[in-house]
C-alpha cells in the first residue's frame, strides 16, 4: 500500500463497482461544492490493472468523478495490491462502512461474491447480517428489472410480497406492474402488485401420489427457502397436475367399498344421499368415502347406507346386496372427469366466440334468425320486463337499446330496410347468448342456435398446452386418436408430443361441440313445455298471429325507408345479405 499523487482522468471505473445505482443530483453537488472548497479528504483506493496498462479505482468513484468535475488536476490516491475478486469483498465492506447500500446493490454486490465462490454463510459472517437476509436480498434475482429500478429508490416490499413477487414470471410480473406502476415521486403499492401475483402453492408433504406419478404428470417440486426448518418445504404451483395426480391415486387406493366424493361449499364430504356419516371405528359394513379437501390433501370419511329391505316372499336377507346388504347401494368410485373445470371454463369461452363469429360472418335466413331471437330470449340469462306478477328487469336493457335505436326514424316509429334489420338482429343475438360458465350462460339454447349456425366451424384449435393440460389422462390419450402420437407413460410427454402433433392442424375436443346432449335437452324441452302449457293464451288473430297490416309497418312510406345515414354492415363488420 503506498500513497500517490495521479489525474483523476487518467483512473478506470471498476466494472465490478458494488454500488451502481445512481446518486442523487443533490448528493452530487453537496460533494462537489465540498471538494472545490476543500479538495478531496479522503484519497481513493486504486490498483493496478492486469498488464500493466494503467489504474482501476477500487473505492471512491464518486470522489473521482467530483473532482474531475472541480477540473483539479491531481489528487492523492492509495495503491493496494489487486484482490483475487477484483476487490469485490473490500468495495462492499467499505460501501456498507461509509453509508448503507440500498437492498438492491447489496444483492447486486452480493451475487458477484457467490459467482466468486463465496457461500452465503462466509458472505453473512463477512458482512455481519443474518444468512436469511442473505436468502432474502437474492430473491432479487426473480424480480423484474423495472420493479428493482424502483426499489433501488429505497421503496422495498416487505419480505412476504417479496416472496410472492419472486415467485411469479417475469411476464406475469411485467403485466402487474404495468397496472399498478406508481407515479413518479409516489411509492409502490405493494400489497396490491403481491396480491395480483399469488399463487396457490400446493406442498410435497400433503402429497399422497409418489414420484411415479410425479413424473407422469410433469410436477417440479421447488424449495421454499422461508418455511420451518422441521418440515418439508418443496412445493408447486401446477395446481392442475397436483390434483390430477391425486385424483389417480385416490383411484388407485380405493378400499373394498369405497367411493371418492367432492366437498360441499363448508368444505364437508359429500356424502351419497342417505348415507349416515359415521364418527369413531367404522363397522365391518361400513363404506369409506375419499375426498380432496381445500388444500388438496387426500381426505377419507366413513359412512353407514341404510339397510335394503328385504324383498317380499324372499328369505334371503341378503338377497339384494352382498354379504351384510350394503353391496347393493352401488357406490362406485369417482373417476377424475375427463375435463377440469378450466377445462369446461375454456370451452365456454370458445363456444361463445365461435358463435358470435358465426353470427357475424355464417349465412343465415331471414326466417332461422327470428327463430333463433325467439330462441335467445328463451335463455336462463334473459330476463325481461313483461309487466306480469312474475315480471322482472330487461337484463342488459341499455346494450340491447343500442341496437333497437338503429330502427328508429326521425318521426319515433320503426323506420329500417331489410338489411339494417338483419344487422342488427345479428348484434342482438351476439349480446343474448353466451355459453360462458358465469351467469351470462344461456344454457342449452346456445347450444341450439350454435349447431344452427355451424359455429363448429368456428371454433379455434384446442390442441394447446394450456388446454390439453386440463384434460384426464385417459382423456388425453383418446384425444390422441385419428394422429400418430402414442401415449407415453408420463401425462406430460404424452401432451408434449400432441401439442407438436396438432400445431399446424386443428384439434377440436368433442366436449367443445355444440350438438346439446340429449339428455339436456329432453329435461329443457319437458319443463319448458309444461310451464308454458299453463298459461297458453296468446291471442290466435292479434298482431303476434295476424298477418303484416296487423302490426302497422304498412304506414312506412318508401322515403322513411331510406333515411339510414351509415351502412351498418360496413360499422360493424357483418356483412349485409
């Protein structure tokens, strides 16, 4: 070590400098103002460059740019010899000495001394903080770029939000952050952007399944680095695959009389109908019910069925079941269903814009689309104002009003032509039916109108990750019909090699189709008849039954009829028949 004098504009910044974030313009200046009043007090740390070809600051890069800035032409600096970590230990003692580093340096600094061959126990020890804040800083790692520019400022999350925000993709990250990005000078919402990213973690020691089946359904377990020390913290966020596979091993596990069953909305096994759930040691005759519950952990119950009645002039008392009567209850296992309900989630969506560009795009007949508004106005998320006992609210009154007012002349009376009308029948079915399953659902009627309008045709193609990912094993395997692919033992290689199969053609899952099921339907059709039969006095001659003149429409003249200023096909996008 020995004291020089050199130029500040001849020293090289050390790109491995520990503290990069950028200083304030008032720190800047209150150092400048100091150093021209006083010079440079304390001389900066340098060494000397491999090669020989010249001096690379090691601590006081501030100090070098200020005085640079003060134009003084030399100032004193202390030589030392060059560390084997280019001083990367010696900058981030000396940073954290002078004034704290905001968290974000620090992790900076401390992933360079890791890539080192530093541990992070020698780098808690070194720098005197606890190995879980060591842990902590390096969850920085996760972190989108923009979020740590921002904490660089000093604006931290507190240690939960950092987990949640560490835990979810860069994507997912960018997406939150861009609807929760604070103004400038304003702090970060944190709990908000935390609360947009959390998962649900499902945990390696509330598995049941083993590793065959880990495979088989492609779950990576990670490690949470924070959990108790006495407890195994591996988990996953595929909360898909975790239940999948512990569907199968509930399947697989069933006891003698056992059924698998869903839980109420307490959380509660629900139980087949009669059954007497038993508490304490079960009987020999006694069924066992298995269930997930709200964390996914394989769950059982005990249940008791009524005894079968003796059948008449029969002797047997075991003449209807098996040997105590209880086998002729037919509980059966549960299979996991063939598609989850992200699954039926997803097709709803595709049936709904499969349909609706149906309805802009398909050829349809003038006397197939009154039917098919009849048809709308039928379905369970309909509900008009009629003016009877019964009468309700015009559900989305104002979206169907923007259409009606398209037939509407200056004079107040209906005033189109045939082709404004079919346009705006068209909007009105695309805001009526839905097949969404929230409680826009239309029900079986978006089925019918679907099938009636080829919508099929329409529908996008499902042979994707994320869709196929909602599928059964068996369900996957028989999606795997009509191509090449052979189902692989691990569910995950089987939907890999389909997704690659199916990226150039289009794959349709049956489930998707809008044929409505039969039973359905036949449940739809007799209920629907029987209420209407009740009160089925429409008038046989008025304006609904009589013919054209009834209803008025004679009195529009061939001038009213032309007096649409915009083409409505060209507004909407639906072409005009």
């Amino acid at each position: 070590m020995q004291l020089m004098k050199v130029d500040p504009r001849a020293l090289k910044d050390n790109p491995d400098n520990t503290r990069q974030s950028k200083s304030t313009p008032q720190a800047d200046a209150l150092l400048l103002a100091t150093i021209k009043a006083v010079g440079v007090i304390q001389p900066p740390v340098i060494f000397a460059e491999a090669g020989g070809n010249g001096y690379v600051i090691e601590a006081g890069h501030r100090r070098t740019r200020m005085a640079i800035a003060a134009d003084i032409e030399e100032i004193d600096v202390i030589v030392v010899e060059a560390a084997n970590d280019s001083g990367a230990m010696r900058s981030m003692i000396e940073n954290i000495a002078r004034e704290p580093l905001n968290p974000v340096d620090q992790w900076r600094g401390i992933e360079r001394l890791v890539a080192l061959g530093w541990t992070e126990e020698a780098i808690a020890i070194a720098l005197a903080l606890p190995v879980r804040q060591i842990r902590k800083l390096r969850l920085l790692a996760n972190v989108l770029p923009a979020m740590l520019d921002h904490m660089a400022k000093g604006d931290m999350p507190n240690e939960q939000q950092l987990r949640t925000i560490s835990a979810a993709s860069l994507d997912e990250q960018k997406e939150v952050w861009k609807a929760h990005k604070p103004k400038k000078g304003d702090t970060a919402s944190w709990w908000a952007i935390a609360n947009g990213l959390i998962k649900t973690l499902m945990f390696a020691r509330d598995a049941s399944f083993g590793d065959d089946l880990r495979q088989a359904y492609g779950i990576e377990w990670a490690e949470d680095l924070f959990g108790p020390a006495d407890e195994d913290n591996r988990f996953t966020t595929n909360v898909e695959a975790f239940l999948g596979a512990q569907q199968e091993w509930m399947s697989s596990n069933l006891p003698k009389k056992g059924t698998i069953v869903d839980v109420n909305n307490w959380g509660q096994p629900q139980l087949p109908p009669k059954a007497e759930r038993v508490y304490g040691k079960p009987c020999k005759g006694d069924c066992t019910a298995m269930y997930l519950d709200r964390e996914g952990k394989v769950q059982s119950a005990h249940f008791r069925m009524p005894e079968a009645r003796q059948a008449k002039g029969k002797g047997d008392p075991t003449a209807l079941g098996g040997e105590d009567g209880n086998e002729a209850i037919g509980v059966a296992a549960k299979a996991r269903p063939d598609v989850t309900r992200n699954g039926l989630d997803m097709i709803g969506d595709f049936r709904t814009d499969a349909l609706h560009e149906a309805l802009a795009r398909a050829p349809i007949g003038d006397d197939t689309l009154m039917a098919m508004l009849v048809l709308a106005f039928a379905g369970q998320n309909v509900s008009v104002d009629s003016g009877s006992e019964a009468s309700g609210y015009l559900y989305g009154s104002r979206r169907f009003a923007r259409h009606a007012v398209r037939l509407i002349g200056e004079n107040g009376r209906l005033q189109f032509d045939l082709d404004t009308l079919r346009v705006v029948a068209r909007l009105t079915l695309i805001d009526a039916l839905s097949a969404r399953t929230n409680r826009s659902d239309s029900g079986v009627v978006v089925r019918i109108a679907g099938d009636a309008v080829g919508a099929d045709a329409y529908l996008p193609n499902m042979g994707t990750e994320e869709f196929l990912a909602c599928l059964s094993r068996p369900a996957l395997e028989a999606s795997c019909g009509g191509t090449s692919v052979v189902p692989r033992p691990r569910v995950r290689d089987t939907r890999a090699a389909l997704v690659e199969q199916l990226k150039e053609e289009r794959f349709v899952h049956p489930a998707a189709l809008f044929a409505s099921d039969d039973a359905e339907l036949a449940e739809w059709l007799a209920k629907n008849m029987e209420h209407g039969s009740e009160n089925d006095d429409a008038p046989a001659d008025g304006p609904i039954g009589g013919n054209a003149a009834d209803t008025g429409l004679e009195e529009l003249d061939e001038a009213d009829a032309d007096t649409t200023t915009e083409d409505p096909a060209s507004a909407y996008g639906i072409a005009a028949e």
